[in-house]
C-alpha cells in the first residue's frame, strides 16, 4: 500500500502499534526495551493480560468493543497521529479480516500485509503454493477422504474458534467418517469446516518450528536471519501423551490439536543447512509472488522425516507469514547469543530484530522501505 509508505515519511518518530493477543507481551517487551513509546489496540473484555497484569509496556490503550473497529476512521486517524507502526500477528489477521487489512487499513504495517492472506491453506496463492513454487517438500494431500491410502492427519477449523484447527488422524475412508460424525455431533466442528479441510499425509518425524527474520534493509543487516527451533504444546493431545497407550485407549473423546504453548528445541548442525537453504527459497520465492517479499519473522513448521528413498529431509506442513507468537524462542535459542555477537548488541528475542530494523529505519530516513 503506497499511502502507507506516505504516512511514514512524516513520521519523526516511531509508536509500536500492538495488537492485543497473540504475540502483544513479547512485542510490547522488545519495544519497549528499544526506547520505543507503545500502543495497545484491546476489545473489551479481554484486555485484562495487557491494561491491568502488564500495564507496563503499553503508553497508550486503544479500547474496542470489537477487534473490527480498527478499521474506523478515528481508530486509524488515532493510531497515525502517534506516528504508529503496527507489528501484525495471526490474531490481527484473523479478526480484522484480510479485506479489512489489505484495502481499508491505511495504517503503516511493518512487514508485507499482503502476504498475510497466503497463510490460508485454501487460497489458491497460499501457502502451499509458494512452497511449491520454492521447490520445498511438504505433506502429499488427498482431495477426497475416499482416496485415503495411509495415516493421514485431518486438519479442520474448529467450530467455535477461528484462530485454532482440530486436527484427527485417519488410516482409511471408513477411520476417516467415523471421526468426522464424531466430532460433528460433538459440536468441535461443523460442515462448513470439514468440507474446507485439508486431508495431507502424517509425517513420521521429529517436528521443529524454524523461526527465522527477514530483512527489507538487506544492506545494512543480512538476507535473514535464523533465529530458533520451538515445538508447541497442544490441549488436549498433551493429556492424551502423557497416558501409557493402554490407557489412552480407554478414552472416548476427541482430541483437539489447540496449541496452548511451546518449548524450544535444538538440531543437530549438520542437519541445520537444509532449514537454512529452505528459508532462502521460500524468501526468494517470496519476493518474486509477493513483492517486496517477506519482512520480519516468519516460521516454517515441519519435521525431519526419511524420503521414500531413505533420505533425510526437511518436510514443511505449516508457514506462518509473521510473528511466530512464542516467548520461549528467545529464552531458549542459542541463537539469541550468536545474533548478539553478529550485530555487536544485546539480543533476547527474536521480536529484538524487528525493533533493530525498525531503529535504523527511522535513523536513515528508510521507513517507507520497511512498511506497506
């Protein structure tokens, strides 16, 4: 969006504009611990976490009766009036709606909102379709449940959250419907879901979370950068592990795939390159579908898994378009300590990126490189 590049040209300053969930206290930490004034954007009656447990990291407070409103003329008059900058995460995206986002929303996005859309998994410019673009392996799909050959995982939005998926596991058409009506009658899911679902291959591996940054002033920084493996913790799945296998067999309800938290784990190095070499694709790719390409983090989720030829790889089931929205990076990532050494400052989360770039924006008189 040009009026956005605009908009920031008579910007002296810089307010980090926040959308409040999802990611809010990590950015409202790393802001805030760059010099930089912050703004809040809650709905009423869930602004509790942010206006009164951590008030601290916000200099102002945007109160909406619904996540929508900030696409009223005084919400965005307000926002530009701080010289505000918003960091977009998935719930920004999910609740204003990408619509909203990409044709009303005059406010400068840090980052490219226009790839925010390519998150979906049924856009036909999507995720998967960048993927394949880039030449990166990701799950095989099956178009109906009837060509079902294999353990496949069915992820499906759920019924009553549109942030979250329920995923069930299938081994045959007949495993497939009989989970589908028990969800169904459970009210998980609903028709409209199912029939949006996306029906891919289980990848028997071990997950990580590749969570990497992105650089629009490429000359002053690098291409990207790595930042750190994460996995994620998932209600009510978790329960479901942590029973010996007799005994989850005894229990008839469905499990939900709600991811509830992470924890951070490592690679071995020498398996690191074919993560690095798939963030290089997919950004490149990226930049040619999506111009000017990715800015700020972004995340491959997948699992390293063996080929049908017994060879290891990389198999990407998942791309978030922003911020991953996991505090455990930081405190967990060895890269937190190398990303320090690079760029000769303090680094503690990979959110500390974008505030760096954001920085020297602002100092060069870049700002309309970093936004659209």
């Amino acid at each position: 969006m040009q009026e956005a590049k605009k908009i920031v040209e008579d910007y002296k300053d810089v307010t980090i504009a926040i959308f409040g969930s999802h990611s809010a206290k990590e950015t409202g930490i790393s802001a805030k611990a760059w010099g930089f004034k912050t703004v809040v954007i809650v709905q009423k009656d869930r602004d509790k976490l942010y206006t009164k447990y951590n008030r601290h990291l916000y200099d102002e407070i945007i109160m909406l009766e619904s996540f929508k409103d900030m696409l009223k003329k005084e919400v965005q008059e307000r926002l530009i009036e701080l010289n505000s900058i918003l960091i977009p995460n998935r719930s920004f995206a999910v609740y204003v709606g990408y619509d909203g986002i990409e044709k009303e929303f005059k406010v400068p996005i840090y980052g490219n909102r226009y790839l925010l859309r390519a998150e979906e998994r049924n856009f036909d410019r999507g995720q998967y379709y960048l993927l394949e673009k880039a030449g990166l392996r990701f799950p095989k799909e099956f178009k109906s449940p009837d060509e079902i050959d294999r353990l496949v995982v069915v992820k499906v939005q759920q019924a009553k959250n549109p942030l979250e998926r329920a995923f069930f596991y299938a081994v045959s058409p007949e495993d497939y419907y009989k989970q589908a009506e028990e969800l169904l009658k459970a009210g998980v899911i609903d028709e409209k879901g199912l029939k949006k679902a996306r029906i891919e291959e289980y990848v028997l591996g071990a997950r990580f979370n590749a969570n990497f940054h992105s650089y629009a002033l490429k000359d002053e920084f690098d291409d990207f950068d790595f930042v750190g493996f994460s996995d994620r913790r998932q209600v009510n799945l978790q329960g479901f592990l942590n029973l010996p296998a007799k005994d989850q067999l005894k229990i008839n309800v469905p499990v939900k795939n709600e991811e509830i938290g992470h924890f951070g784990v490592t690679m071995r190095e020498s398996k690191q390159d074919m993560v690095y070499d798939a963030a290089e694709k997919f950004i490149r790719t990226c930049e040619r579908e999506y111009s000017p390409g990715i800015i700020g983090l972004f995340g491959l989720q997948g699992a390293m898994a063996y080929s049908p030829e017994e060879k290891l790889e990389f198999v990407i089931f998942d791309v978030s378009m922003r911020v991953p929205g996991d505090p455990a990076i930081g405190p967990t990532s060895p890269e937190m300590r190398n990303l320090s050494l690079k760029y000769n400052t303090k680094i503690e989360d990979p959110l500390d990126l974008s505030m760096m770039e954001i920085k020297k924006a602002l100092e060069t008189n870049r700002l309309g490189e970093i936004v659209t």
